[in-house]
C-alpha cells in the first residue's frame, strides 16, 4: 500500500467495494464453536487471514479490520482500575495484531491493485441506563485507545460501524483530526423506516455529518436489507459526503437460535446496482453477505459515478420552534401564573376517580391536568390513554408523562405517535422511576433512552412528522440534587434539545425555595413548582423519611398529629400549601399540584384560598 493515500479523491473518482461479513461469515465457515472472531486475532490469526484473503480474491477494494468488538466488553470487564489499565492495553494490542493480519492478507494475495485497510470501530457495550461521569469519561478514553491503535498501525481511515447516533462518534473523531489526517467514515444502523434504534432518523444523521468538519463520510450498514436500504437512501441530500452503502443481505430467519440468511445473491447483487446508481460511493455487504455477494459486487461493469439526483429540500430545524396553537406555552411564555396539577391514572380498568377528581380540578380553574406514567415503577394504567380520554371526556388540556423506562424506541415512537394523533400537543419527559429492587428478577427496564435523549427524539419528530403544529415538551427539575450546578448543566441540555418548561418536586422547606431561585439565576426558562399537600401525620412522616429528593422540615411534620381527624389534617394540609405557594409567587413561573390520593378537593380549596389571598 502507498504510505499516504487521499482516500476521499479515489472514491470520487470511481465506486469501491467493501468486504462483506466478517462475524457471519466466520461463524459459517468455522461453526458455532469458533468463539468470538475479534479473538482470533490473537489465538488463530490464520483463520481471519483467509477471510480477508478470500474477500480480496473476490475483488474487495477495502478490508475493515476485525476489530468491531474489540473492546473490553469483549475481553471481559474488570472492576478494579489496574485491571482495566490491562484491559485497555489488551485492547490497543488485539487491534494492533487485527491491522498486522489484513496487512498480511492483502501482500500474500498481490493481487496486482491497491486494496485499502480501514480500521473498523463498533459500538462499546455500555449496559442499561447509565448517566456516571466516571463512566463517560472511561467509555471515551477507550474510544479513543481503539482509535489510537489503529492510527498507530499506520491506518488511513477509520470506519465507525453500526452506530446508531453520533453522541460517541463526534467527540473521537475530533480527536482522531486533532491527530491525524485520517479519512473518517460514520456508518450507522437503520430500520426500514430510516430510523437507528436511539430513534434517530437517517436525515438527521446526513444532517449532522454535512455540518461537522471532523466527519469525511456517512454510510449505514445493517439493520436493513437492500430494498429498504435503497428506498431510505433515495430521501437523503449528501451534498459532498463520501457515501457508503453495506446492507445485510436480507432478513433472517431464526432457526434453532440462530439468525439464518437466505440465498439471495442474484437479488442483493441487482438491489446493490440500484443504490449505486444513487451516487453512492462504496458499496459492500453486512450480516448474511460472504465473498460471492462480494465477487457479484465487483463484477458489475460500470464503476462510475452518477451524478447525485438535485439537493432535495431539507428538514432542518427551525432556531425557534413556534408553538402558536399551543395554548398551554402561550400562557406560560406570556407571564401567566400557569396552574396545572397532576392525577395518577388507576391501577385497575376503574376509571371512576380519575374522571371525578379531574372534574373538580377542571371546575376549580386548573387548566392543564397531567397523568403519571407508572410513578415508582408499578403499573398504572397508561398516561398518554388517560390523558385521551380525560381531554376528550372533560375538554380540558392535559399532558401525559411519558417514562424511558418501559418502552423501547419502537414503542416509545409509537406512543407518542398515538397520543398527538388524538389532539395531545404536550409531554413531559423523563427517565423513569427504576423498578423495584425486588421485581427486578420478573420485570426488566429498558432505557433504550434517558430524558435528553427522548427529548432529542422528540424534537426529531417535530421537524419531521408534526412541523406544522409541534408538540411541547418539558422536563424534571431535581432540585433535591446534591451538586445544583450539575443539575442546571442537565437543565441546559434539556433546554438544547427543545424543553419549554420543568417541573419540580414537592417544595416544602425555605430552603429549597431558595434552591430554586438559585437555578432560576442561572438559567433562563420557565418552571413550574410542585406543591402537594400532605394529609395526615402518617403521611408526612412518610414523605419525610422515605421519599428521596424531597426535604419535609421537622417543623411541617410538627403541624401534624396522630390523633388528628381527617378533615383536620387535610384543613392543615391546605394551609401549608397556600403558605408554600404565597412563599414561591415571586419565584414560580406557574404551579405544578400533585393531587393525594385522588382528593381533588384539596387543591380546589388551595386554589380557593390562593385567590382570595391574592383579591
């Protein structure tokens, strides 16, 4: 190989072919016993020789190193930092030894052309839902190990696979041109719809590419057969991105618990034409693909490439979305002392309460009525259906909450789909209480998204699906947190990524009104303060010693006896809340009721007071 390659001007100057599958294809060739092929690059390195070898004897341009999985996950994790210091230095040499074999296969063919190494980087496994900085930080640091080892072995281009947004790629990326001259390509995984599994949409992500220096190509792999592939790529404006383009080979059957490919070179041969015919610029195979898809690839007779159809219009996001037939936002931006209060949708199909209490908050003046989605992580009847159904029983606004918890993006997508497609205009967005510690072994989380990340999706579907009339969404304010300056960094991601509003936890205590005025100091946007009254002695000791990011003064619970009767308490209840309310009025944007125990009443009798306080 030449020591310097311009990598971007040879594929503008005729199409190339990637190899196909690596882990399938090993699996096929070698059995199920054969283990993991990353490991081989040091325990059997011939094996993964000959795949190259093969691929470049089909007439392969590029070889991606076997490094998708070389990653600690894949060397097994340690939870000590000396062992992870060994991990990491493990992975910088497996990914060393993978550039030394495709070297090596690439001068033992001397095939008579110029056949090029990319260093191939797949996602790190990074588990559940995890928002540690520690944790950042270690992910990063051995992105860029991966990175370093390649670059070190003297590779040229580095080829992000199978990603499914660019959070991880960006920041390596600058790193990688800080460095080096490297051709960078980021190939992600979209389904037939053109979405990633973080619900990222495929021109959001040409979008991304075409504005970042640091990226030189996009491409997508996986996910998808060809068809589909062909029919997503059709919609996108590349402008001058190098394109890549390695579908599966088809859509698996699964055969005694195996993902099993069909037959189907003829049609993913005729399949790949058509999407080179799009401009594209390399052309190559994922899962299912071997060294025939490869060879019928390289056989076609016509390497040029077409000329790209005409930029198509884009879908970019507006600097300011316009919520003009919100009137909810409306209120809320115009200085209003917004009033909103929230139910807990049954536990069983009685949907009894609910519509009663919502009632009489409706009658009381509130004037959005939010719904829980499953608080503390026990089922409840779904918040977006309730919200349906209270605002089409009552013709009142409401907003459901809708948790990251349960769903995945699949479900998540259709959730939000259906709930806007029956006149719902306003989420409030958030991670999601965890399962309880001891359902953990019957009833798994998700967290195919956290809170940004959903917000990130929704603002997707605003430019994309609803810009005629977006949806608002907002998001928890924990004022409870330790560092409340790390918690306005997660507020102001929160604000990037489209929340007009936050909500807060109950506020009891001087000192966490003080808290939020604080936060409103440093950050500009609208809060909501939670107040939720407490009805008995019993009640407050619970809300004092068990609920956590919530601070009840000893004083509160003092105002509070044992013998007291219900009325009493409840009457106590309501003064503490009009005195928390009176407290926070210069401060609050709006009020944000939590109604106990489905007694509406209380908050009628708060709203009550508060006006004739305010008369």
């Amino acid at each position: 190989m030449a020591d310097q390659i311009d990598f971007r001007e040879i594929c503008k100057e005729r199409r190339l072919v990637t190899d196909g599958a690596m882990g399938t294809y090993y699996r096929e060739k070698y059995g199920e016993g054969g283990g993991i092929p990353e490991l081989d690059n040091e325990a059997a390195p011939e094996r993964i020789r000959e795949i190259h070898r093969e691929y470049i004897r089909a007439g392969a341009d590029i070889l991606r190193t076997n490094t998708f999985a070389s990653n600690t996950g894949t060397f097994g994790g340690g939870p000590k930092e000396e062992d992870r210091e060994q991990l990491l230095k493990r992975v910088y040499e497996n990914v060393q030894a993978a550039m030394g074999i495709a070297r090596d296969a690439i001068r033992e063919e001397a095939c008579g052309r110029s056949v090029f190494v990319a260093g191939d980087i797949g996602p790190i496994p990074e588990g559940g839902h995890k928002e540690d900085e520690s944790r950042e930080q270690e992910i990063a640091e051995e992105y860029r190990t991966i990175a370093r080892a390649h670059l070190d072995a003297g590779v040229q281009v580095i080829w992000f696979e199978t990603f499914a947004d660019f959070d991880r790629i960006l920041p390596v990326a600058r790193w990688i041109k800080s460095v080096s001259d490297a051709f960078v390509m980021a190939s992600f995984s979209v389904n037939m719809y053109g979405y990633t599994n973080a619900g990222v949409s495929a021109a959001s992500l040409v979008e991304t590419a075409r504005e970042a220096e640091e990226i030189d190509g996009i491409g997508f792999n996986c996910g998808v057969g060809p068809a589909h592939l062909a029919r997503v790529l059709r919609r996108l404006d590349f402008g001058d991105l190098i394109v890549s383009a390695a579908p599966n080979a088809g859509y698996a059957d699964r055969i005694r618990y195996r993902n099993i490919y069909r037959d189907n070179l003829e049609y993913f041969g005729q399949a790949l034409e058509e999407i080179a015919g799009l401009g594209v610029n390399i052309i190559g195979g994922c899962c299912g693909t071997d060294p025939a898809y490869i060879r019928r690839l390289s056989q076609a007779p016509d390497k040029r490439i077409p000329k790209r159809a005409a930029d198509r219009p884009e879908v970019r996001a507006d600097k300011e979305v316009r919520y003009d037939n919100n009137p909810f936002i409306r209120r809320l931006y115009s200085g209003e002392k917004v009033v909103i209060a929230e139910l807990d949708p049954p536990h069983d199909a009685n949907d009894g309460k609910m519509l009663e209490a919502a009632a009489v908050l409706k009658e009381a003046g509130v004037e959005m009525i939010t719904f829980s989605d499953s608080p503390m992580g026990r089922m409840r009847a779904d918040s977006a259906m309730s919200a349906v159904k209270v605002a089409n029983r009552l013709q009142i606004e409401t907003m459901p909450h809708i948790a990251c918890r349960d769903k995945n993006v699949i479900g998540m997508g259709a959730q939000l789909l259906g709930a806007y497609m029956n006149g719902i205009r306003n989420f409030l967005l958030v991670t999601g209480d965890p399962v309880p510690s001891g359902d953990r072994d019957m009833v798994k989380s998700v967290y195919d998204f956290h809170s940004i990340t959903l917000m990130q999706y929704m603002a997707r579907m605003n430019r994309e699906h609803f810009a005629g009339d977006p949806a608002a969404y907002g998001g928890a304010l924990n004022y409870g947190r330790a560092n409340l300056d790390a918690e306005i960094r997660r507020m102001e991601k929160k604000c990037e990524a489209g929340a007009s509003f936050f909500l807060t936890q109950p506020i009891y205590s001087d000192e966490d009104i003080a808290k939020i005025r604080y936060i409103k100091s440093r950050i500009d946007t609208k809060i909501l303060c939670g107040i939720m009254p407490l009805v008995s002695y019993r009640n407050a000791l619970f809300m004092k010693n068990e609920i956590t990011g919530i601070s009840v003064p000893d004083e509160t619970v003092a105002r509070y006896r044992p013998d007291m009767s219900r009325e009493e308490a409840q009457e106590t209840g309501v003064q503490i809340a009009v005195e928390i309310a009176e407290k926070l009025y210069d401060t609050a944007d709006g009020y944000y009721f939590m109604v106990p125990f489905n007694r509406a009443g209380m908050i009628a009798r708060i709203l009550e007071r508060m006006k004739q306080n305010r008369s």
